[in-house]
C-alpha cells in the first residue's frame, strides 16, 4: 500500500482529501511521465500471467498501512544466508512490485475521467454551501429585526378577535338550543296534520343536532325526549298503517311509506302491514256477525262480545243469514280491495325508482333498495294466499254456523250467487281455486241438492198422475232462453251461441272484478237486488198470438188439407163407377210433403205444464250448476234423472202395450228397450211398500227410487172417437220429443261445466236416452193404427170371396173399397183431432205408416188364409191389391 501512496506520490496525484482542502489546484495534476510509462510497459504483458504474480503475493501485504514490509522481510530470512536464493526471491518480490504498480497503473488512467467529474461535481456543491450559508445569516438579521418591530399591544388584539369568534360560535349554539327545546310543539302540530314523514324529518335533524350539543348539560334531558317522541310518532304510525286495510288512500299511504323508508323500517312497515290485515279481516268479521246478533236478539247483552266467532255465527237466525253473509263479503271485499290497491301502489312505485335509480351512481344505496323491494315484493306476493285463506277459513266458519238445508231454493241459490262472486275475487285475487270454500260449500250443495231432488221428483209424480195431457199454449216463437230461470244464460253466454253473435265487446279484454269496482262500488251490492223483476211472455192466448192469425189458421185448415190426394180420388171415382185415376200429379206429392195436421202455419212446440215445470227445473239445476262447477257431475246426473223419469212415464202411460210386442215387428228398438231397462232398474221402485225385513243397504237404495206413475183417471184411451186418445198422445209424445230438443241444445253448455273425467257419462246419457225420445213415436202410435181400423173385419170378407174363379175378373172386391172406407174414416178422425192439437208431419207420417203396414200385413194374412185358389184367382189377387 505504501509503494501505491509513493506511486502516486511520483505521478503527481493527491488523495480525495488533499485535494478538497486546495480545489484550485486542479490545473496542477500531473500526469506520469514517458519514462514512467516505459518502465512500466516493459514488464511482462501477459495479463494472465500478472494476474498469477498478483495472486502469488502474500495477504498480509494487503492487511493495513501500518505493516512493516523490511521488517517482515528482515524476519523470514533464514539464519544462514545464500547469496543465490536472496537473489531469486528479490527478483520475484520485484516482479510482483512491477505487476502491482502495473496494475494500479491501468486502474487509475481507467478512473482517471470519473475521478475528474466527481472533483467537479464535490466543486459546485461547495459554491451551493457557501450561498446557502449567506441566506441563513440574511434571513437571522430579518428575524431579529421582526422580533424587535412588535409591540405585546398587537398580540392582545389578536387575543380579542380570537375571543370574539368563540362567543359567536357560542351565541349561534345557544339559539340551536333554543330552537331545539321548542320543536316538540312543531311536532305535535305536524302529527296532528298527518304529515309523518315531516315530523320524522324534523325529528331525525333535532336528535342529530342534539349530538352535536352533547356536551352541554341541557341537551342530554332534550335528546331523551326526543327519543320519546320518535318513539310516539311510530306508535301514531303504525296507527296509521292498520287504517290503509279498510280504506286505502293514496296519499296517505305515500305519506306512512315515505316516514317508514325515513326510519330505514319499510321491511318492518311490510311486516306489521300483514298482521294489520290479517287483524282487519277477524274484527271485520266479527263486527259484522256481531251486528246482526244483537240487532235479531233485541236487547244490549254483552255476552256476545264474549264469545268466539265460531259460536257466534251460530246465533244468527235464519231471516238475518243472507243479508249478514252479503255485508260480510262487502266487508271482506274492502279488506281485500285494500291489499290490491296496496300491490298496484308498490308496483308503480317500484318502476319509478327503478327508473331513477338507473339515472343515479350511489351503487351502495341501489343494492340496498333492491333488496328491500324484493323482499316486499315477495311479502306481498306471499300475502296474497295467506289472506285469501283468513277469508276462506271465516266465510266457511259462518256458512257452517246454519245448516243450509232450511232455506228454500231461492234464498239457497242466492247464498251460493254470493258466494261463487266471493270464490271469482279470490280466484283474481291471488289465482287460487279456493279450495277450502269448494269443498265446504259443495258438501253442504250435494246434501241440499239430494234433498231438494228427491222432492221435485215426487213433485213430478204428482204432476205426471194429475196431468190430462192438454196443449199448454205458448206463443210460436218460444224458447227456453225466455223463462226466468234460463236468464242467466243469455248474462253469461251460453256456449252454445256461435262466436259469431256474441258481442263485439267480448272480444276485448275481459275486465276484473278488481279493475271493474277499484274506483269504487262493491261486487256485492248487485246481489240484493239481482232478481229479475221482467214478466215472461210466452203464454199465447186460445193458443194464438192474434185474432187475425186464428182467423188465417182455419182458412189455411180449409184449403189445405192433409188427405192424401189418390185416395179421395179413388173414394169419389168408387162413388160415380168411373175409372179411377192412377196417376198422381207432381204437386200432390208436393202437397203430401208438405202436409201437416196443423191449426195454424205457425208450429208453436208442443208441450204441457208438467213439461214446462221439468224445463223450469232443469233450469234452476244448471243455474246451481253454473254458480258452483264442482257440483256439475251431481247436477247434471240429477237432471238426467227428470228426463229418464218423464221418458218412463211417457212410455208407461202410452207405449206398453204387451199384445203388440209380442207380434215381433220390432216397433221398440233395442236401444230404446236397454234404456228403459236401465231406467226401470235404477230410478223406479217397483215395490208398494217397504219390506221390513229388507237390508238397510236395500232401504237406502230404495230412498234413492221414485215409484212408477199411474195414469189420470181422466184420460180416456179406449174410445174410438178420440183414435184412443191421440190427442194425448200426441201431446205427451211430442212434449217428450220438444225436451229432448231442449236437452240437445244445452247440450255444449253442460259439456263445457263437466269435469273432463265425467264427460263420458253425459255422452252416453245424450247418445243412448235423449236421442231414444223420438223412438218412442213407433210403439206409441202403433196403438193407434192397430185400433183405429177394423182389420178382423178385412179379413172376414176376405174370406168370403171365392178364388178359385175360372175367369180372369176385371173388377176388384169390395173388401178393397171397406178397407179405403176405414182409410177415409181414420183420415176424418185425425181432421178432427188435428183442430184440438197440431199434428206435426212425422207423427202423421209415422201413423200413416202404421196403417199401410198393418193393411198390408192383413191383406197377406187374408191371402194366406186362403185354402183353394186358381190361377185367375191370382190375377183377382193382384187386381185387389193394386187396387188397393
């Protein structure tokens, strides 16, 4: 180290030190002279090889400056000298001197610029020290020149100023305090208005500058009371929340949910909101029932108030129970009207904010809201089902208070008019099918209904056995749809009507009960007074709607009548001895077709008045029908029941007759044979008085039978004048015929209110009994034409004519012209039945057909009857009949 120092010593270089305290001495720096270099530049260049010399020197000429190196040296000489190895360790200890100053020669000519910058920049930092040394002198002399400039007059001013902007911060506290002890009158005064969001408001702002002011001792006694009254106000709210269940109103509830959304509560609004409805519909209820009570008890007893709901509809008395169940509705729909309202509130509301939160950027305050709207949606969603069945669950209490089965058809179908309007709204109201209601009023409609059945059916008896079978005149134009117990077909309909008569109004979108009476009005208040009040014309007086129309019926009787036109031509041609006529024109068959036994040309039906009351009670058993689906299976098999019994009856009084069956024609076919079976079977009891040792299931059966009807007294069917009573039997026939009309045009009505799994039962009712009514025709008028002509008389005469003749005869026997003489007979007896009753075109078809049929059968039998007959006999044969 101390031959480096000497090194630099002879280039001329100083250490960092020295030249800090000489910077002017820069210009002096020496730089090492050629012979310096050369000396250098001849030691060996091999860089390994000075790396290795370099290598090769002991560390402890490395260890400090203060090492002694003749010393060291001195000492490792061994004691005994060689001349030679002195030498040879000189000259390495030379070599490596010379690889070292070689060395630190490169490393200094390579620093030497950093080393010349690094002076440079140590130089300006000097000139920046001694500049910043005159600012501190200059800015200590300004100091003190300040300090001595001051007087402590101008400090106490400045203590004054700062003591006169405390008392102003004072002063204004003090007002706010002030102001504070007198908010709770502005409170009160708010409250009174309604104006709880203000209130809350206000509140809120108090208590938070209340907090400010804690540390005054009046204010913790004024934010005690103002805790109070936040507390009051809640109270006065919730007040006002449980009003909105009976009467809402928009602005009211706007003011309660603005206060509710300022306490940070609208779950807690929504909470208590559901138990305020849910108390509303108990003490709406309740009331109501209650009213009643003690208005048909008379006096002011509270032991009514004392008693439970459930016990308390079972005092309500007969008279009171229709007008009490329709103000309960009333009172029901209010309550369930509000919480409609309160949904449509929150619905609009919630696109409003969801509107103007979209325009805000408070992220924070956006989630929150939308979670508290989704769960009062959700709230009230929920509440939809939970308040329905609080309704359901207290109407079923008061209908199961009474037992229905007092009241009489009217009052019991108005209750249950009431309560299918309540099962709508409940069904708009939260899409339920109310159940609960359902199952309690279709119990209650069954056991009535089987009762009420099973005395219209004995009624039907009763009017079958005293009915004389008369025309009940109606006018022309007749039609079910007319009669008071069809009318709510035409309010509701009817599905038979085409889509293309219905209103055009219908093809809009149908309108809620909600939407119909949200404005105002009950759907109940119609009920009272939904008894339609019109007079029904359909009776024709003398069985015509006018004079001048009888008038024209007997004209019309006089010119055209329904004789068949060959016949009077071969009776007038018999009478004269002329040819008779073979051919028959154009227009007498026209004519024929066109016949009718008719009074006039417009065909009122025809039917009686027990015909008319079994259509008045279909009609009132589809007006329970359609007021309560669930029933419909019960009903319509009830009404299949009216129709078998009526059809027994018909086919009873007029069509059993046994000594016509057993000819085999096959006048019943066996269609029309297996339903009166079935109805035989099902419906009627056989049996005049009960067996007392017969089974309770057989007893039990046997309620469920109707007996078989036994003709009037006062129906002839034996004298031949009247054709054994073909006015009566025409009437009855055809009524049964016209019934059965109207049970195919109420067929889609029916069809469209039974259950999907009955349907199979109304097919089979319609394709195997209604449809068979007709069919009742053939062995109904059969007895008339079996009756109504003398066939044992053909057959006698023809038994008295000769046929084995040996001559071909050109004249027909007379027995020909007696059987056209009963023809024409029988043909001026319908004339004379026909002005009693019209006789529709199939029924004289119908007996006409007959009479050809049993003619032709008695003209086959006479011939069979035949023991001797010739070949011209044959020919007389064939002359007969087509004579005939």
């Amino acid at each position: 180290m101390q031959k480096i120092k000497s090194l630099m010593t002879r280039q001329g270089l100083k250490s960092p030190q020295e030249s800090l305290s000489d910077l002017g001495a820069i210009e002096s720096l020496r730089v090492p002279g050629k012979e310096e270099f050369r000396e250098l530049r001849e030691q060996p260049s091999d860089p390994q090889a000075e790396q290795e010399l370099i290598n090769s020197i002991e560390q402890v000429y490395f260890s400090a400056d203060s090492f002694d190196v003749v010393k060291y040296e001195l000492e490792k000489l061994p004691s005994v000298l060689n001349l030679q190895e002195l030498e040879a360790y000189r000259d390495k200890l030379k070599q490596q001197q010379a690889a070292v100053s070689k060395k630190v020669a490169d490393l200094i000519l390579e620093k030497q610029p950093a080393y010349v910058k690094e002076l440079e920049r140590v130089t300006s930092l000097q000139t920046g020290l001694q500049l910043a040394a005159v600012i501190c002198t200059n800015g200590r002399r300004h100091l003190n020149i300040a300090k001595e400039g001051f007087t402590q007059a101008s400090l106490g001013l400045l203590a004054n100023q700062r003591k006169r902007q405390l008392l102003i911060g004072l002063l204004k506290s003090l007002r706010t305090i002030k102001t504070l002890q007198r908010t709770d009158v502005r409170l009160s005064e708010m409250l009174e208005e309604e104006d709880y969001p203000g209130a809350i408001q206000l509140c809120l702002e108090c208590q938070k500058a209340a907090s400010t002011f804690k540390h005054y001792s009046c204010i913790s006694e004024l934010n005690s009371k103002l805790q109070d009254t936040l507390e009051q106000i809640e109270e006065q709210l919730d007040v006002a929340l449980s009003k909105i269940c009976k009467n809402f109103d928009i602005n009211h509830y706007t003011k309660v949910q603005q206060a509710y959304r300022l306490l940070g509560k609208t779950q807690t609004a929504m909470d208590q909101l559901h138990m305020h409805f849910t108390q509303a519909i108990h003490n709406t209820v309740f009331q109501v029932v209650l009213g009643y009570v003690e208005l048909c008890a008379g006096n002011t007893d509270t032991k009514f108030q004392k008693l439970q709901y459930k016990d308390l509809c079972t005092h309500v008395t007969p008279d009171s129970y229709i007008p009490c169940l329709a103000d309960l509705c009333k009172a029901l729909w209010e309550v369930m009207l509000s919480y409609y309202r309160t949904m449509e509130w929150h619905e609009k509301h919630d696109n409003e904010d969801t509107a103007s939160a979209s325009e805000g950027s408070n992220m924070i305050g956006t989630e929150e809201t939308n979670f508290d709207r989704g769960y009062i949606k959700k709230k009230l969603e929920h509440g939809l089902t939970r308040i329905w069945q609080d309704v359901q669950l207290k109407v079923k209490t008061y209908l199961l208070g009474t037992d229905l089965s007092i009241f009489k058809y009217d009052d019991f179908i108005f209750v249950l008019d009431i309560i299918s309007r309540l099962m709508q709204v409940g069904e708009e109201f939260c899409g339920s099918k109310s159940e609960v209601l359902q199952e309690s009023i279709r119990k209650q409609s069954v056991n009535y209904f089987k009762n009420y059945h099973r005395t219209r059916l004995d009624e039907l008896r009763m009017f079958l056995e005293n009915e004389t079978w008369e025309l009940c005149p109606v006018k022309s134009n007749f039609s079910i749809l007319q009669l008071h117990e069809f009318k709510f077909m035409e309010q509701s309909r009817s599905p038979s009507v085409s889509p293309s008569k219905q209103p055009v109004s219908t093809s809009s979108k149908t309108v809620t009960l909600f939407e119909q009476y949200c404005s105002g009005g009950n759907p109940f208040e119609i009920q009272a007074n939904h008894k339609d009040e019109e007079t029904e014309d359909v009776l024709a007086s003398n069985g015509y709607e006018s004079d001048e129309q009888e008038k024209s019926a007997y004209q019309e009787y006089d010119s055209d009548s329904d004789v068949p036109e060959e016949l009077k031509r071969d009776y007038v041609d018999e009478q004269t001895g002329d040819v008779p006529v073979k051919s028959v024109s154009r227009e007498t068959l026209k004519s024929r077709k066109k016949s009718d036994y008719s009074l006039n040309k417009v065909n009122a039906p025809i039917l009686t008045n027990t015909t008319l009351n079994v259509i008045r009670l279909v009609g009132k058993y589809m007006q329970m029908m359609n007021i309560l689906k669930p029933i419909a299976f019960d009903v319509i098999h009830f009404m299949s029941q009216l129709f078998d019994y009526y059809l027994y009856a018909i086919y009873t009084f007029f069509g059993r007759n046994d000594s016509l069956e057993s000819t085999g024609l096959g006048l019943s076919s066996s269609r029309l044979r297996t339903t009166l079976n079935r109805i035989q079977e099902s419906l009627i009891d056989l049996e005049v008085s009960a067996d007392p040792t017969a089974t309770l299931t057989a007893a039990e059966e046997r309620k469920e039978k109707v007996p078989s009807p036994h003709l009037s007294q006062l129906v002839v069917l034996t004298s031949g004048d009247t054709l054994y009573g073909l006015a009566e039997r025409v009437v009855a026939t055809e009524s049964l015929v016209f019934l059965a009309e109207q049970f195919e045009f109420l067929q889609p009505h029916l069809d469209a209110v039974m259950p999907a799994v009955k349907k199979p039962f109304l097919q089979q009712f319609y394709s195997q009994t209604v449809s068979t009514a007709s069919e009742l025709r053939k062995p109904i008028y059969w007895i008339v034409a079996g009756k109504a002509l003398d066939y044992e008389q053909m057959l006698l005469l023809m038994a008295n004519v000769k046929w084995d003749v040996k001559e071909i005869m050109s004249q027909h026997n007379i027995y020909v012209d007696a059987l056209l003489k009963e023809f024409e007979q029988f043909n001026r007896r319908l004339n004379e039945v026909s002005k009693r009753v019209r006789i529709p075109l199939p029924v004289s078809n119908i007996l006409w057909e007959h009479c050809i049929r049993l003619a032709n059968r008695t003209i086959v039998e006479g011939y069979a009857n035949v023991k001797k007959c010739s070949n011209e006999g044959r020919a007389l044969m064939q002359l007969d009949f087509q004579q005939f």
